[in-house]
C-alpha cells in the first residue's frame, strides 16, 4: 500500500500538496516536541521561544487542509485511489495526535515545578528519550524521503523494546517498587514515559 500511496502522490498534483503539506506538519511537530521537552527536562521554568498552542493550532488547521484535499480529489475522481486517499487521512490523523502529546508534554512542564528529574528511573527515562528522539527525527526524513525499509525499522524499534521500556517506567513508579521519588515528580514521571510512548507508538 505504501508504494502505491507513493505513487500515486507522484502523479496526481492536489495529493502531492497534501503529502507536502503533511511533510511540514510533522517538522511542527518536531519543533513542538524539542521545544517542550527543553521545558520539561533543562529548565525550572516553562519559558520557551515557541508558542506551543499556537503551533498546536496550526497542526490542526493542517490537518483539516489534507482531509479536504484528499476528499476533494476523491469527489472529483469519483473514488479512484479510495484506500490510498484514506491512508493518508489515517496519517494525518497520527501526526495531529503527535502534536497532541508534545502539547501535554508541555503543560506537564508548566504544572510541574522547576526541571524533571527521573530519580531512580533517570538512566531508564534518558534511553528512552535517546531512542523515541531519534526514531521521531528519522521518521520524519522517512516521511519526506518516502523510505519504507527505514519506516519498517522505526516500526520495528517501537515494537522491539521502547515500548516496554516506557511500560516498565510507569508501571516501577504506579506499583510503588521504587522509591527515591515525591508524589509530584513521581505522578510526572510517569506521565512523561506515557507521553513518549504514545508519541513513538504514532
């Protein structure tokens, strides 16, 4: 499906814009998720240079500008390429969400007083970290360079480990078999390692 997504994006003018479009959707994203994570985890402050809600907001008038693109095209072709119109909605969809949990990454770094520290975690928390970065920047050189062998290979990271690993952080803190963290930096603790799975799941 994706070579025939890719395509078919090659030769049709209105689903090359949306898969353009869908491109710079995922470089907000990227911005959105470094810039809340420096709040999160460097700073005793929520003071950053970017405007998170706004660029939430812009992510989502995005998503609606593919969604119409795509629908357009669908109208007007009368259903020809239906599955790979609605391929890409499913994407877009996934990379709003992304921009979702950048967004409570975010407002966790708001709420939660000066800089996260992982406490007995922190070695756990910072591989995490290391590796939902690097498959977040790779995917999104897959997305623009149209890679499915490397796509196949974030996939299978998340499947392989990350996902455990981010489990294994929030499930250590909510079973109590940890100590060596307070209640709040506990409660943001694993609601960080949620967020980063949910973001690399995506």
């Amino acid at each position: 499906m994706w070579k025939e997504l890719i395509q078919l994006f090659k030769k049709d003018n209105l689903f090359e814009q949306a898969y353009q479009e869908a491109s710079k959707m995922l470089d907000t994203d990227a911005a959105m998720y470094d810039a809340s994570v420096e709040a999160l985890r460097h700073k005793d402050t929520a003071e950053i240079d970017l405007d998170i809600h706004s660029a939430d907001k812009e992510v989502n008038r995005s998503e609606r500008d593919v969604r119409k693109k795509v629908m357009t095209h669908l109208v007007v072709s009368g259903g020809t390429n239906l599955a790979s119109g609605l391929s890409l909605v499913s994407v877009v969809v996934d990379i709003e969400r992304i921009g979702d949990y950048t967004k409570n990454i975010y407002d966790l770094a708001v709420h939660h007083p000066l800089r996260l520290q992982g406490g007995p975690v922190e070695g756990k928390l910072q591989k995490v970290e290391t590796a939902v970065t690097a498959d977040f920047k790779g995917m999104i050189e897959v997305f623009r360079d149209r890679d499915e062998d490397k796509a196949r290979v974030i996939m299978n990271n998340y499947k392989e480990g990350l996902s455990d690993a981010c489990e294994e952080i929030s499930n250590s803190i909510l079973s109590g078999s940890i100590s060596g963290l307070n209640s709040s930096d506990a409660t943001a603790v694993s609601l960080y390692a949620r967020f980063l799975k949910r973001i690399a799941s995506h």
